[in-house]
C-alpha cells in the first residue's frame, strides 16, 4: 500500500532544462540556485521579483515609475504608476495559431484561431458599447463554459467594464443573490443547456433573474436550444436581443488600459451559509499571477493544449482560461465529466492532444474507483488537480493506470486569490500525497494558535507578505471592514486562509482540510482530508463525511455518514472493517461513535463537501438557515442529516 511520501516521479536532467522556470533562473541570473532559494527570494524580495515577472513576459501596458508596492496587508498598493488590460494581454500573438477548442458531452466541437478570436471579441465589444457599457460597468453571464463566455468576458474587459459569472445549475434566488450585489448593466445568459444528456430548459430562470435586477438595461440571449431568430422578450421593460443580434457588426478591437487595481472580475465565495462575499480582481495583478503560476508551475506556454474541467461558476474557469496569456490552447468543455461513462475526460485528453489536463481530486478518486486505465495520453505531459485534497492512493492511481512519466500537481488556494498557494513545480519531485512547494511569491506559513510558525506540525494556513491577486476589495465594502474580518480577524496583518496545513521540512506542504470543520478528539485537533483517506479507500463506499459535534468545552459524537456503492450494504462486518482501518492507521481518537449510510454528500456547486452546514443542522439549526439550497449542487441530501425527534 502506497505510503505518504513514498517518491512517484522525479524531473530528469532533461525536464528541468526545458522547464520554462529554469530559462526564467537563467534569464534573472539566478541559475545555480535550487527552487527553495528561489521562493525565498521571491517572498522576501517583493519588490524586485514582481518587476521581473513584468519584464520577461513583456507585459503590454505602461509599468509607470512609482513604488512596486506601498502599505502593509490588507492595504497593500501595487504598480501605482501602471496602466494595462487582461484582454490586450490574453488576445496578443499570432493571428493563426490555435487558440481556443470547443467540445461538449454531445461531441460537438469549435475552434477559434487567435486572429478568429479577436475579430468576434471585437464584435461583442462594439455590441456591449452600443447598449451603454463602459469602464466601471458590470456585465453579468449566466452561461455555461461555452465560447460565447470567453468571448463576452474579453470584450467586457477591453473595455474596462466589470465582469462576473454564474453556472446555469445555479437556481435564481443564488444568482440574485450574487449578481444583485454588483448591480450589472446587462446580462448575458442561455435559454437552456444540457448536462449527462439531459436538457434544460432556463428560459423562465432567466427571466426570474432578471426580474430581481433592477439595474439591468439589456438581457443578451444565447439560443443554446434555438436558432438565431427573435430574442424572447425580457421582463419590466429591460431591452432584449440575441446574440446574434450583439455581434452583427464587423468592429476594430480597441481596449481600455486602466490602472493596476482597475476591477477586473467579480467573484465570490460559495454563500452556502450567509450572503456570497463579492470578490473583486484587478486586472494586473491577475495578469502577474497567471503568467507566473502557469509558466512556472504548470509549466505552460505556445504549443500547450491546455485543459481545466470547470464551470463558469467556479474560479477555475478564470483560471483555464488563463491559458491564452502565455500563449497556450484553451480547452473549454461543456457538460458532465463522467457522460457517457467515467472516462469521458480522458477520452476528451486523448482526442485532442491534451499536454496538460486539470479537474478535481474527485475525478481522479472516481476515475480510480472505477478502474479506469486511459489510453492515448501520448502528447500529456502535466496532470493538475484542486479543490480537495488529493489522498497517496490517487497519487499512486496516476502513475499506475494513467501514465508513469507525467507530473503531478496537487495545488491548494483558493477563489480569494484566484490562484494556488501551495503547488507543484517541475523542479521538484513528487511523492505520494504531498504537494512539493509553496508556489512563488506566496509567503505561506503554517501558524500556531498564539501566531508563532511551525514546521512538521498541522497549523492555520497564512500568508505572511501580500501578493498582488489578493482582493482589491470586496464589492459594496468602502470601509473594507468584511474584507478584514474575513482574512485578518486572528492573526493582525497576516492573512489567515482557513485551511489545515503542515509544512515539511524540505518546503512540501499536506494540506488536511478546512480547519473550521476540525475534529476535536481528547483535545486532539485533526483535519478530515486523512479521515476521507482512509474511509473511501473501501470498495463498498462511494463518498463519506464525517462530523465532529462538540462544542467548545464539551465533548461531542464522531459521527461518520457513508454513500455505499450500488449493491454494497452497510453490514455489521464492514463497519468493523472501517473502524479497525481508522484505528489502526490513524489513531483510536479517530474512531467513530457512529456509522452510517446515506443516500448522498451534500456539496457545493463546485464539488467542496460541506462539513460545516451540516454540523450546524445535526445541532439544531434548521435546514434552510443551516445551508442556501441553491448554492449546493444536491440540496435534497441536507434533509438526510435532520436528527430524527
């Protein structure tokens, strides 16, 4: 059985030589220095390392003369003297390289050439500015990962208007929730989309939507179920046309170069227990990120065929389409990761030459569950992986079924920064369940209770030095006090994530899970990432979560609840066999007080159990102040943890 740490893969000399953080060294003058004096340098030297990341990609824009970065978290200044724009960035180079591939579960498919690219975004530009919108104005979509969303969110950026995004599965009251925060001027959406080869119909959601937002002048249709004749008309008065009718006129594209902060996009948190947060980037420290983040530690760059499973609702998709800054090919897929069968993104990786395939730690768990053993991978040289921890055994998985020379990244951040802190860089090596390094730039730090680091012990993770993807703001926050309190209510000036986090002392990192869903045990904390380990290595169990009850100064029940697969029961042998395995390989603290089966996993929209909510309702909370039913992908599940009077 695969260890925690055991070594899977080791760059060779090749690899590291070709690696473009290797030219990166080289061109700094930094080439003799190992990865771990790198990030030191890049954490400690703010100031010189950010400039860099400018200058060899040769950002387009004007850096100005101005300090790199003024203040002291959370009111860090960057680049005050810069002006540029993402979409003038994102839509630079080759007019007739590939830029874009489209495909849906149905087999359908598109491409855009850089040159085609820029002649629609173009298009929709001329269109948005004949509605009204311009710098500082909000356009909201609510579309699936289509390239009419990638091509609405580059007009919107040219011209320095505001964009944000919601998946169609998300219910009108979540969309209201978030959109009406950021009172938009249009909204782009779909009539209907399919999913596992069903469709559904959102019309009459749309118009719902829109009704619960004042601000809105125009509704732009995208006829995924019709043809391109009249736009169904929009409720109260609110201007209607297609998206046909958006782009009818050939344009020039121009774009707006605004300052460093300038607002980009808004995203926001999961808003399963309170009101989302409003999430705001600006555009160049999105810019530095992505162009440091995907170069660097994804490794990517022109002649990459880049691919993230993700909705438009989650940040991944801001951060796949990333892709286009530093030249790669975008893959941008519709429809569910596991129609026809579990093997469907792979097949997908086959058909299109993927050399870099990202999705979620359940994907793989499920693909490996499922003995898949995908073929065709010849051209695949990175395998991403986020959103949960990845456990040893999907490590082992990848390397085993899927392919022995590939690098694997696990990489842990978040929405807050649209970005990973923690990740992997092909400097390094990979071992099972272990993410190789703190990514560059990111002052990551595993802190105790009194705010002291630790190194080979599970503490909070933070961000001690800024970075310049942290929020501008929160939207409708002019004192910025939801943005303290939400990150640096516990540790004064230091950024606090909200994750578990153990820091090696070779700079690894294992990430065990949020720590506001702590297990408390004898005065023990642990994380519930091991726990899932352990539990869903079972055969006979599909999915789990597991719920600590106490409160502070009371000690509560273990309660552990299991998803069985199809004709597994939850026999009095099985249970035996889980807390013999959770007792033997982690520890009798970990053993729960009770076993049971459930018909699903509550989970968010984009895929994260929730632990907490749950809590709240075994103790007593109602289910509808417990969790928002329409920021969960399966809302019913919530009913299944009702204590029973």
């Amino acid at each position: 059985m695969v260890q925690e740490g055991d070594l899977l893969w080791e760059p060779t000399h090749e690899v590291i030589r070709a690696a473009r953080i290797t030219r990166f060294q080289e061109w700094l003058g930094r080439g003799g220095q190992d990865y771990p004096e790198l990030w030191r340098w890049s954490v400690e030297s703010p100031e010189e390392f950010w400039p860099a990341i400018w200058d060899y990609f040769g950002v387009v824009g004007e850096r100005g003369t101005g300090p790199v970065l003024s203040g002291s978290m959370p009111g860090t200044e960057w680049f005050p003297g810069a002006r540029l724009n993402y979409a003038e960035n994102a839509l630079r180079g080759d007019p007739d390289r590939l830029a874009v591939i489209f495909r849906d579960e149905a087999g359908n498919r598109r491409t855009f050439t850089l040159g085609e690219l820029r002649a629609e975004v173009g298009r929709v530009r001329a269109g948005l500015a004949r509605l009204g919108v311009g710098r500082g104005d909000r356009v909201a979509a609510y579309v699936p990962n289509i390239p009419e969303a990638l091509i609405a969110f580059l007009a919107t950026a040219s011209l320095g208007a505001i964009w944000s995004s919601c998946s169609p599965d998300f219910g009108a009251s979540s969309v209201a929730d978030r959109f009406a925060q950021i009172e938009p001027k249009a909204l782009i959406a779909v009539d209907g989309y399919r999913y596992a080869g069903k469709p559904y119909d959102r019309s009459a959601v749309v118009r719902e939507i829109a009704a619960k937002l004042p601000s809105l002048q125009a509704v732009v249709w995208v006829p995924l179920f019709g043809g391109d004749g009249p736009a169904p008309a929009a409720d109260g008065g609110v201007r209607a046309l297609s998206w046909a009718e958006l782009r009818s006129e050939e344009a020039g594209l121009e774009f707006e170069r605004v300052p460093f902060g300038h607002p980009l996009w808004v995203l926001y948190s999961s808003g399963t227990t309170g009101l989302p947060k409003p999430i705001v980037h600006g555009h160049g420290g999105i810019v530095l990120e992505h162009l440091k983040s995907l170069s660097f530690h994804q490794d990517l760059g022109e002649g990459d065929v880049f691919f993230w499973y993700t909705t438009t609702g989650w940040m991944m998709w801001n951060y796949l389409i990333g892709g286009l800054l530093v030249g790669a090919t975008v893959v941008l897929y519709d429809g569910s990761a596991t129609h026809p069968g579990t093997d469907a993104l792979w097949r997908l990786a086959a058909d299109e030459g993927i050399t870099y395939f990202g999705t979620g730690a359940p994907y793989l768990l499920a693909s490996m569950k499922a003995k898949v053993r995908p073929t065709g991978l010849e051209r695949l040289r990175g395998i991403g992986s986020t959103g949960s921890p990845l456990p040893p055994e999907g490590f082992a998985w990848v390397y085993s079924d899927v392919k022995a020379d590939v690098q694997l990244g696990s990489f842990s951040g978040g929405t807050d920064v649209c970005t990973g802190f923690v990740g992997a860089v092909p400097l390094l090596p990979v071992r099972a369940g272990v993410i190789p390094c703190r990514c560059l730039g990111a002052s990551v730090e595993a802190y105790d209770p009194e705010g002291k680091p630790l190194i080979g012990e599970v503490g909070e993770l933070v961000l001690t030095r800024p970075m310049p993807s942290m929020p501008v703001m929160f939207w409708n926050d002019p004192s910025g006090e939801r943005y303290r309190e939400s990150y640096f209510a516990d540790y004064p000036g230091v950024w606090r994530h909200g994750d578990w986090i153990k820091i090696l002392p070779d700079g690894g990192c294992v990430i065990y899970g949020r720590s506001d869903a702590t297990l408390n045990r004898g005065g023990v904390r642990m994380g519930t990432s091991e726990f899932y380990r352990v539990v869903e290595r079972f055969d006979e169990i599909v999915d789990s979560l597991v719920i600590d009850t106490g409160r502070l100064g009371q000690e509560g029940r273990l309660l552990l609840y299991v998803v069985l697969a199809e004709g597994a029961s939850l026999t009095e042998e099985l249970t035996s066999a889980i807390r013999a395995a959770l007792r033997t390989e982690l520890s009798p603290r970990h053993v729960p007080d009770e076993i049971h089966a459930v018909p699903g996993i509550p989970r968010t929209l984009s895929g994260k159990k929730l632990e907490v909510p749950v809590r709240k309702i075994l103790l007593g909370t109602p289910v509808e102040q417990a969790a928002n039913p329409d920021a969960l992908a399966n809302p019913e599940t919530l009913q299944y943890f009702v204590p029973r009077k």
